[in-house]
C-alpha cells in the first residue's frame, strides 16, 4: 500500500504600502486521501476555449466513467457557473457550452467514481476567449 506525504503550506503576504510588515497565515496541513486518485488522467481541450471544451479520459488504466461524473465550473470571482451541465458522449469524453460564459479565466472540477470504490477528482484551469 502506498504512502501519501503530508503537505505543509502557509501563505506570507507582506504591506508593501505601509510599512513594509510581514504577515503569515496560519499553517495548514494536506493530507491526501488513500481512496482519493491524485494522478492526472483527464485532459482538456482547446485551452483556451471559445464555445466547446471537450474531456477526455487519456488513459486506460484509471476507469473514470465521464457518463457519471459531476462537472463544477467556478469563475475567479468564486461563483459556480455551471454545475453538471455536460454532454457525455461516451464514458471517456464529455463536451461542455462555455459560449455563454463571459471572457475570462475559470476553474474546471471533475469527481468520478472508479469503479474500485475509488473517487477520482481533478481540477483544471482554462481561458474563455
């Protein structure tokens, strides 16, 4: 069985308009889930993006069921702009209309299950042009 590290992270910020004070925000520690896949088996395409951008399960040995699959897109203001509004045109890719959405960057969240009583999430970072 594999062992997951434990990841440290801090965010420092310092006021370069006052004085020059630098701040740290409390540490927190990710620990990655055994049942959760971390490799990335998804891809996205085109990015950037002008109405359709297509996923697809590039590998063979990660069973993601995209027909199953829960699909958020988030804008960078933290608003959900779409949730599980997709086309599965088969269990290894999927389309999404991005024509509606304002130019702009968004943040992609895909979670499946695997069939191994695993669940599968990746995240992506595209361009609406």
């Amino acid at each position: 069985q594999p062992t997951f590290p434990t990841c440290n992270y801090r965010r420092i910020a310092t006021d370069n308009s006052y004085n020059g004070e630098t701040y740290y925000s409390n540490e927190v520690s990710l620990i990655p889930s055994k049942n959760v896949y971390s490799v990335q088996t998804l891809k996205i395409y085109p990015n950037p993006a002008t109405s359709i951008l297509n996923i697809e399960n590039s590998t063979s040995t990660t069973k993601i069921d995209l027909n199953n699959a829960n699909l958020i897109i988030i804008n960078t203001l933290g608003q959900i702009v779409n949730s599980n509004n997709f086309t599965a045109i088969n269990s290894n890719l999927a389309s999404v209309n991005i024509s509606n959405l304002i130019n702009g960057v968004y943040f992609l969240t895909i979670t499946s299950n695997t069939g191994s009583g695993r669940t599968y999430r990746e995240q992506f970072t595209f361009i609406k042009q």
